[in-house]
C-alpha cells in the first residue's frame, strides 16, 4: 500500500504542504516562513543541512508521508541523528505510514553511525506521544526550548 524512498527536490511542493498541513495542526499556520527556494538551497544545494524521505501511497505514487532530519552533535552523546519533522496527511494516519517512516529514519541513524536519535513532541500532541511510547521512547520533562530569530540576532549584533 505504501512505499517508501529519498526525496527529491521536485518532491519539494508536496514536502512544503505537508509542512503547513502540520503548522495548522499545531494551530501555528502563521510560523511557517520557509519558502521551495530555501528548501531547494538547503536540502539539494551544494552542502546539504537536511536530509528527507517520502512515503508514497500505491498505485497512484502520492505522496502523503515526510520525514526530515538532519544531524547534530551533542558534547554527551556525539553524532545525533534529529528527526525534526514526521508528517503524514490526516486521511491517511493510523494506517502505517508513520511507522514506515520513522523506522526508516531510526535505520538511517543507524547507517550513518549515529549513537542515537532525538526529536521533539508537543505536549498537547497525545496521538504522537502515544505512537512514540509504542517504542517505549525516553519522553523527557524539564526543558525548554530557545531560540531567536534572525531580525533578533541582528538587532542584537547591530548589523
């Protein structure tokens, strides 16, 4: 029913209306900036940050299921493979998809040497977490996420 392979930069439409599917579940539509052409320079340009697969739905090829990753470095642990998004479109959830993907992304950890892999899950978000305690996943309190954006950072420096 579903096959899984690497995406590629025509995938990169559907990846984008995944991506905002996903914002508007998290009731943050308005927070997604990105646009095709940074994804196209970050994901298929000359170096690479992110790395993607795409689940597609048999016989038709569509493409109802992402996952993107990158890696990261964690001074505790080293090499970290970090799943920052897994989506799959609403009507289609539930029925594997998910699955697929994610065991294909903690192979991927695997074959590019990582000591493990991390991501982030809403707290809210009780399907997700559910589906990740079927992995018996380490979910972790205590936390908080920080960041500032690049109008921020250049306030900041003055530039």
């Amino acid at each position: 029913m579903y096959s899984l392979r690497e995406g590629k930069i025509e995938d990169l439409p559907r990846v984008l209306e995944l991506i905002k599917e996903l914002a508007l579940y998290e009731k943050a539509p308005e927070q997604v900036t990105n646009t095709l052409d940074l994804m196209k320079a970050d994901g298929f340009g000359p170096n690479p940050v992110y790395g993607l697969f795409v689940c597609e739905k048999q016989p038709t090829a569509e493409i109802i299921g992402i996952a993107i990753y990158y890696y990261r470095y964690s001074t505790w642990k080293g090499k970290r493979l970090y799943l920052e998004d897994i989506v799959v479109t609403e009507s289609e959830r539930g029925q594997g998809a998910g699955k697929l993907l994610f065991d294909r992304v903690m192979a991927k950890s695997l074959e590019a040497n990582c000591t493990g892999m991390m991501w982030q899950v809403l707290d809210w978000n009780e399907p997700a977490i559910n589906f990740y305690r079927k992995y018996n996943a380490t979910l972790e309190a205590g936390w908080l996420n920080a960041h500032l954006q690049d109008y921020e950072i250049k306030e900041l420096l003055g530039v």
